[in-house]
C-alpha cells in the first residue's frame, strides 16, 4: 500500500512533480465545467497553460546538455 504524499518531508523533485499531476488533473477536470465553476480562475487559465506549467516541467524534465557536463567546474 503505497504512503501518503507527504509535502513536509517530500523533496524539492517529488514536490514539483505532485504539484505538475495535481494542475494537470485539474485542467482535465476543469474542461468539463461551467466557467462561473472552475476551479483554476478563468483569469489564470492562460498563465497556467502558457507560463507555470512550462516552467515546471522545465525543472522536472531538465536533461543537462553535453557542454554543460563537460564544462570545466568554477568552483
């Protein structure tokens, strides 16, 4: 039996990644209702889709390029 997400204890990853489900099962479940009741604001639809969403997946997909793994350390 798999435990509760728990956010106290989650790590930075895991965090973001519950939260990119979450916004994405909202989304899906926000297609089928009336304006006046969804549940992200109709005034934030478009920031999610087009600015919170990218940006997540952005940290939770990054796949570090070749010269960023070859570059010399600056530290």
């Amino acid at each position: 039996m798999p435990r509760p997400f728990d956010i106290n204890k989650a790590s930075f990853y895991s965090t973001l990644e519950a939260c990119h489900s979450r916004l994405l099962q909202i989304q899906k479940e926000d297609e089928k209702r009336h304006i006046m009741d969804l549940d992200i604001p109709h005034n934030w639809v478009e920031y999610v889709e087009d600015e919170l969403l990218p940006a997540i997946e952005k940290i939770i997909y990054w796949e570090p390029t070749d010269d960023e793994i070859n570059a010399p350390n600056q530290a």
